[in-house]
C-alpha cells in the first residue's frame, strides 16, 4: 500500500460503487466518463498518521468496506456534514497533541499541514452534501 486518496462524490455514486454498480476503476481514475467531483491526493504520505489522529472525527470513514480494492473507508452526506464540522472545531493544538500519541513517520508539522487542507476539502464536501470516500491503494 503506498498512500491513500480522498474524492467527494454523490450518496447514489457512493451506492452504486458499493454494490458493484459503478466500476471502480474506471470512476476513480482521471479521464473516464462518470467522476468523483472532487479528488483530494496530498494525503497519500499521511494517511495512516491521519487514520489514527482524526479517528474520532471518522474523517477516514464512518464505515469500511473490502468491496473496492485495497482498503477503502466511507461516509454517506449525512455523516460528511457531521465529520465536516469536527474537523471545523478541530485545533492545532489537539492535533498536535494526538500525533505525540500516534504512531507516525510524517512530522508533526506535516500532519497538521494535511489536516488544514482536509477541512477545507470536507467543509466543500459538506457544502455539496456530497458523501466521502477513502482508498488506500
């Protein structure tokens, strides 16, 4: 596994990808017919630092599936809206705190970094009331 992406797409796309649907090669992939909205990739060197630091605010997904390869987390809309505003209320200085207790190769600072643009990414998912998944490939 070598990092992990976030993309911002619609309940239905997130449905249909789930139940085998939507081919999720094709979709997650730039350059194909039907796409996520949004792809956030600066994440893929942090993503098992931001899997432990931002758990409580399932910012990684509120659900887990092995039905899209390799590890894959997600969150319907709903749940987006909630993860969006942890993430809003989210401090410096807490996600410092937790990287002391984390398991990590990335800095502090890189960390905290990726958390910056992930808010934004899932305050824009929330505005869209799009739902969020996460795939570690």
């Amino acid at each position: 596994m070598s990092g992990g992406n976030f993309y911002a797409l619609t309940d239905d796309q997130l449905k249909r990808l789930l139940a085998g649907e939507l081919a999720h090669a094709q979709f997650l992939q730039a350059g194909g017919g039907e796409q996520p909205r949004e792809q956030y990739a600066k994440a893929q060197q942090v993503w098992y630092e931001l899997s432990q630091v931002l758990q409580g605010e399932a910012a990684c997904g509120a659900e887990q599936t092995d039905r899209i390869p390799e590890m894959v987390g997600f969150s319907y809309s709903q749940q987006v809206q909630a993860t969006a505003s942890k993430l809003a209320a989210l401090g410096d200085a807490e996600i410092r705190t937790r990287c002391e207790g984390a398991l990590m190769e990335a800095t502090p600072d890189q960390v905290l970094a990726v958390v910056q643009d992930l808010k934004a990414f899932y305050r824009r998912a929330a505005d869209n009331k799009d739902a969020v998944l996460f795939r570690v490939s």
